[in-house]
C-alpha cells in the first residue's frame, strides 16, 4: 500500500496509530478504543461517552448455575508486537489467575489491533484462553462495540434493501416513546425527528445470518464520512451459516458479533466442563472509514464499502497478523468435491446438489453442526452441479456435513476428515439420500430451513417499521405475532390440500391465541385431506421439518382431535425467541412420524397440529416444510 509510513506514538494513558489517513488512540494498558479522527472529523466515536463506552471488546459470562456478567474487557498488559513503516500490531492482554477466581472469566484474553500503511481502517483480532485446569465457566455472547457520535451518524445500512435514517438514542427514553412487548422493542411516539413519529424501533429487526453479515455501519451526510465493520470470514462464528446475529442499530452503535445466543438459546452458550483447554482466534475483522466529496450522494459511500468487504473477504486468511495462533493460507488445507442428491420418488437419476450448504465442522452427528459453539467451522456453497471447494481451513479434525435447498435433513460424510497444512483432498462424488419412504401425497412449504414461504400478514398500523413495508422481509415487523388472533378470531387455522396456498393461508408462525380478557390458548391447526384408498396395513409417514421453536410443543393427531394420546408429540422443545425477534428461522428440527394405515379413512382425513404451551405471546412453532408420504412402492 502506498501512502505516509505508519506511526506510533505511546504516550503515559494512550497510543496512537497514526498512517495518515486515519488516527485510532486507545487507552494503555486498557486497550479501549477511545478516539478515531478521520478526514477532519477529530473522533468519529462519541465524545459524550466516558472513554471507556466508544469502542471496546466485551463479554458475558457465568460460573455454571450462575447468572451471567457482563464484561468489558480491560487489558492489564500493553505491548507493541509488530513497529515498523508498513505495520504496527498492539497487543493489550489480561492474564488470567487462581487470585482472580470469580471476579474475571478464566481465560487469558489477548486483544490486537493493527493499522497497516495507506488502509482506510484498522483490523483488530481476539485470542482467548483457557488452560488445563481452569474453573467451569460459561460464555453467552462475546463481540466488539462501537458507539459512534449522534450527532453525525444517523444513517444506518447493513443490506442493500435494508438501511434507513435512525432515531436518535434520545427517541428510546421515557417521554419520546411507549416500550411495547419488551424493552428492545419501543414506538416512537415523540421523536427529535418528527418524520418518524408513530414507527416501531426494535435492533432485532437488523438481525442478519451470519453468510450474509459481512458489512454493516453508518453514513454521516455532513461531512459525507462512512463507518463500516467489515467481516471477512465466517470460520470463527459460532452455529454455521444461518446462524443470526445482531449487526448495527440504535446508539448509533456497530457491532462484530462473535459468539451469541441470539435465535438459538443454550445450545449455542459455550460451557467449558471438567478443566477442559480451549483457544480461539475471533478475526481479525476490520473497521473501514470511508468519505466523499461535499455534493456527491452519501449513499455511495455504502457501495464503496460493499466493494471493499469483497476485497478483504478475497484477502482472506490475512496474511500480516503477527501471532502464531492465527494461521496463513499455506497452514491451511483445502477440500474439494461433488454433492448429489438421490432420492428415487423424484427422479431414478442423481440429481446435482445445486447451491447446497456444504461445510467443515468439528465431529458430531448429522446437523450437530448448528449446536457447535467452542470451535472453527467452514462453509461453502456448491454450485448449479453440485461441485464445492472449501479453502483455508485450519488443520484439524473434522466431519463434512451439508443440506441441500429442497430437500429435508441432513448429510453427513462417513468418515472423519484430517486436514492438514497444504493439503488438498478431492473427495469425487458423495451421494446423499434424504429421508424418504414413500411417494409425496402431499406437501406444504418449500424445505429450507425457513418460514418466509408462508403468509407473514400487515402489521397493526399502529406498530410500523416503514422500511418493511412493500419489503420481501415482511416478517421483520413488529407484533406480528398478535395478528393471528385478529385473522382467526373464532377458531384455527384450516389448510384444505389441492385448495389452500400455502403462501396466503399457512400463517407464518403457530403462536398462541390471545382471547378477548387478554389470556392466552393453545393452538389446534387443521390440514384436511382426501385419500382415495387408504393401504391399512400399511404405514405412512408424516415428516415435520421445523424452522424455529420457541418453548413450544408439537403434539399430532390424525382424524380424532380429542384422542388422549397424540401420535406424536415432541415434548418441550427450542429457545430461539425467533417470533419476539422478528427471525423466520432459529435451529432446525425434523421429525418422522409413523401414521398406522388404520388412522386414516377412504376420502377426507384430518391431521392436527396442537401447540399447547401458552404462558407467553412468544412461544411457538415456525414450520419449514411438512410431507405425508404414502406406503412405499414396490417397483422404487
């Protein structure tokens, strides 16, 4: 890169990283970023905030049994890695001992930070912990914050189709607005900038899956400057690619999500049991400062930044993190292949794999990768024929796991795969054959992961994002959930098979119903169906894919819908609060349900679909797909 020698200047409380574009101090030995000046601007963070509340790493963590403490994290130890014109790398560490038992998570942390001659921005990267030995802990969510001044920045984009003018952090306090079903969650109802007024204001509507979160951040319009948190890899995320995570919202704050439990509960809570050791690198991401002349549309400055996070992502592994722990593209293997998919009541040929999910992550069962919290995974999309590549992939043992658009459950590759530094392993064609016994009878929804195929209604007009209207993301609207009691108001859902349209009369989500006194039932939906000759001694099977559960339970009947003992129930299950959080996918469930030929009659037939748990709005199913198969054929 070109441009003026990077420089250092440490000073009794703070340093500073200057390359002459862009001057970032941070405290010493804290480690907290508490000033970046930029083209004019003395500080893009806010100069409001104590200088301990702009720019810093933190954490949440717990003893098991414990409730949770947040931390931010101070280093007690500032050393200077890498001093030369082309680079500077900071290291601000806190070392963990017996001394400090329950006061601090037991983990050695190492915070750094890099500034490198003529980047527009600074990279910053984590190495955490734990060694042999150490106390039990837990960690529910870890991330870097920004909180940049209000007074410039209040335009936020984090998708093309998802960016707009913010309320001022003013607007989420008592007096400018009314806090509606829980405190993320408030209506604008005396703004500083009237145009908003009557709007709903919620950061869980910018949540994003972790494969599409890759840039996010603020415009300020006067001067035209851009903050942008770049993230250019998904290997240190935890849950896979559908993962979701929170980006930006109001404050004007910018996060880098790197491990949470956000659309997914306890499963993705990293618990470290029996003095187990663990390390991991989280990065390096990096913060993009942008800037146009007075007059251009500041706009631009968000496809500046999108070409930019296609550059770092293309840079990917970096090559100038100093430490060891962070590992080069020749420390790295790669693997290469050909997913097909055979399922025989389709088509008798192998059909190709086209834009499956194919991914590394460390062994499990099929799909245990979306639990998967402690360790690396990686991830890639097969192309129209099924091929995949997946590149730079630390050294280590892993399965190979994927899913395919279209079809139910999961793959999982027989046999454990070491990857080694330089490795290239070409695994030819892997074949994988989704549950099936039978032919379709009949189908609801489309099978990928997702609810958004089904109907997600109008808000109340009382309760309105206007980003979201006219929006293919319509289920991102407040108090959605609430509309399923003023659509049926007298009784459930009904589907009718060959009549229905999943897309207009499959509501999106099965949550209870609120009554006129404001209590709250269980849910019985109905899907009706005609079978012209019913095999009785045979078995036909139901399969129930599940987007997202929130403390629900599933329990079906088939033709009776006061039978004491449901054909199946699913027990309690799923803690994603997708419903709450605007979300229309958490973790995946799949059921395969037996239904004995003697249950079902010669011509119309009805399955229900009880959800009985009802103490809260928010508790809930959100279906993926739903199969009835017939008894298996012969000549298949």
């Amino acid at each position: 890169m070109s441009g003026p020698g990077v420089q250092l200047h440490i000073q009794d409380h703070h340093v500073v990283m200057d390359n002459g574009i862009v001057q970032v101090t941070l405290s010493n030995p804290d480690g907290i970023v508490t000033g970046i000046r930029y083209n004019g601007v003395d500080n893009l963070l806010e100069v409001l905030n104590k200088e301990t509340n702009r720019g810093y790493w933190d954490l949440v963590w717990s003893a098991p049994g414990s409730k949770g403490m947040f931390d931010v994290i101070k280093g007690t130890c500032f050393k200077v890695i890498v001093q030369n014109e082309e680079q500077v790398e900071l290291s601000f560490a806190r070392m963990w001992d017996h001394s400090l038992e329950g006061k601090f998570v037991p983990l050695n942390i190492d915070k750094r930070f890099i500034m490198l001659r003529g980047s527009s921005g600074f990279y910053s990267y984590g190495i955490y912990e734990h060694l042999n030995g150490w106390p039990d802990f837990d960690i529910s969510e870890t991330r870097i914050t920004f909180k940049l001044r209000k007074d410039k920045f209040q335009y936020m984009a984090m998708a093309d189709n998802r960016q707009r003018v913010m309320p001022f952090p003013e607007d989420r306090l008592a007096g400018r607005c009314q806090t509606l079903g829980y405190p993320e969650a408030v209506l604008l109802v005396n703004p500083k900038d009237p145009r908003l007024k009557g709007e709903v204001d919620d950061k869980y509507q910018y949540s994003c899956v972790n494969m599409n979160n890759r840039v996010h951040g603020w415009i300020s319009f006067s001067p035209p400057v851009g903050f942008w948190q770049i993230t250019p890899s998904d290997e240190f995320r935890s849950g896979g690619p559908l993962k979701q995570n929170l980006t930006s919202h109001v404050g004007p704050t910018t996060l880098a999500m790197f491990l949470s439990s956000h659309y997914a509960g306890q499963d993705l809570v990293p618990k470290f049991r029996g003095g187990e050791s663990w390390k991991k690198v989280f990065g390096p991401v990096y913060i993009y400062l942008n800037s146009g002349a007075v007059g251009d549309n500041p706009l631009w400055l968000w496809e500046d930044a999108k070409i930019q996070m296609m550059n770092e992502v293309q840079s990917w592994p970096y090559s100038f993190p100093a430490s060891e722990d962070f590992l080069k593209s020749d420390q790295r293997g790669n693997v290469s292949g050909r997913l097909l998919v055979l399922d025989r009541y389709v088509c008798t040929d192998l059909i190709p794999a086209n834009s499956a999910y194919v991914g590394l992550a460390p062994p499990g069962d099929a799909g245990s990768w979306q639990r998967e919290c402690k360790d690396y995974q990686f991830w890639t999309r097969a192309d129209e024929n099924g091929f995949f590549t997946i590149k730079n992939v630390r050294p280590g043992d892993y399965n190979l796991f994927a899913w395919v658009p279209g079809f139910v459950g999961d793959y999982k590759f027989g046999d454990f795969m070491k990857i080694t530094s330089g490795s290239y392993i070409e695994l030819g064609e892997l074949v994988y054959e989704p549950p099936r016994d039978g032919p379709t009878l009949w189908e609801i929804g489309i099978p990928d992961r997702s609810a958004a195929e089904f109907y997600a209604p109008d808000p109340s007009p009382q309760h309105i994002n206007k980003l979201f209207i006219n929006h293919p993301d319509r289920f991102r609207q407040y108090g959605l959930w609430d509309r399923y009691s003023e659509l049926y108001p007298d009784a459930d859902l009904v589907y009718t098979i060959g009549v229905s349209d999943y897309t207009k009369d499959w509501f999106y989500a099965q949550a209870p119903r609120k009554k006129v006194d404001n209590t709250l039932q269980g849910t019985t939906w109905q899907i009706k169906f005609e079978i012209c000759s019913v095999v009785k001694g045979s078995t036909y099977k139901l399969r129930v894919a599940i987007a997202s559960a929130t403390l629900a339970e599933l329990q079906i009947r088939v033709n009776d819908p006061n039978a004491r003992r449901p054909v199946f129930t699913s027990g309690l299950i799923g803690r994603d609060n997708s419903i709450a959080r605007h979300g229309i996918q958490g973790i995946y469930w799949l059921y395969h349900v037996n239904i004995p030929g003697s249950l079902l009659v010669d011509g119309t037939n009805t399955i229900y679909f009880s959800q009985p748990r009802c103490t809260s709005p928010f508790q809930g199913i959100m279906y993926d797909y739903i199969r009835l198969e017939g008894p298996p054929c012969e000549e298949i």
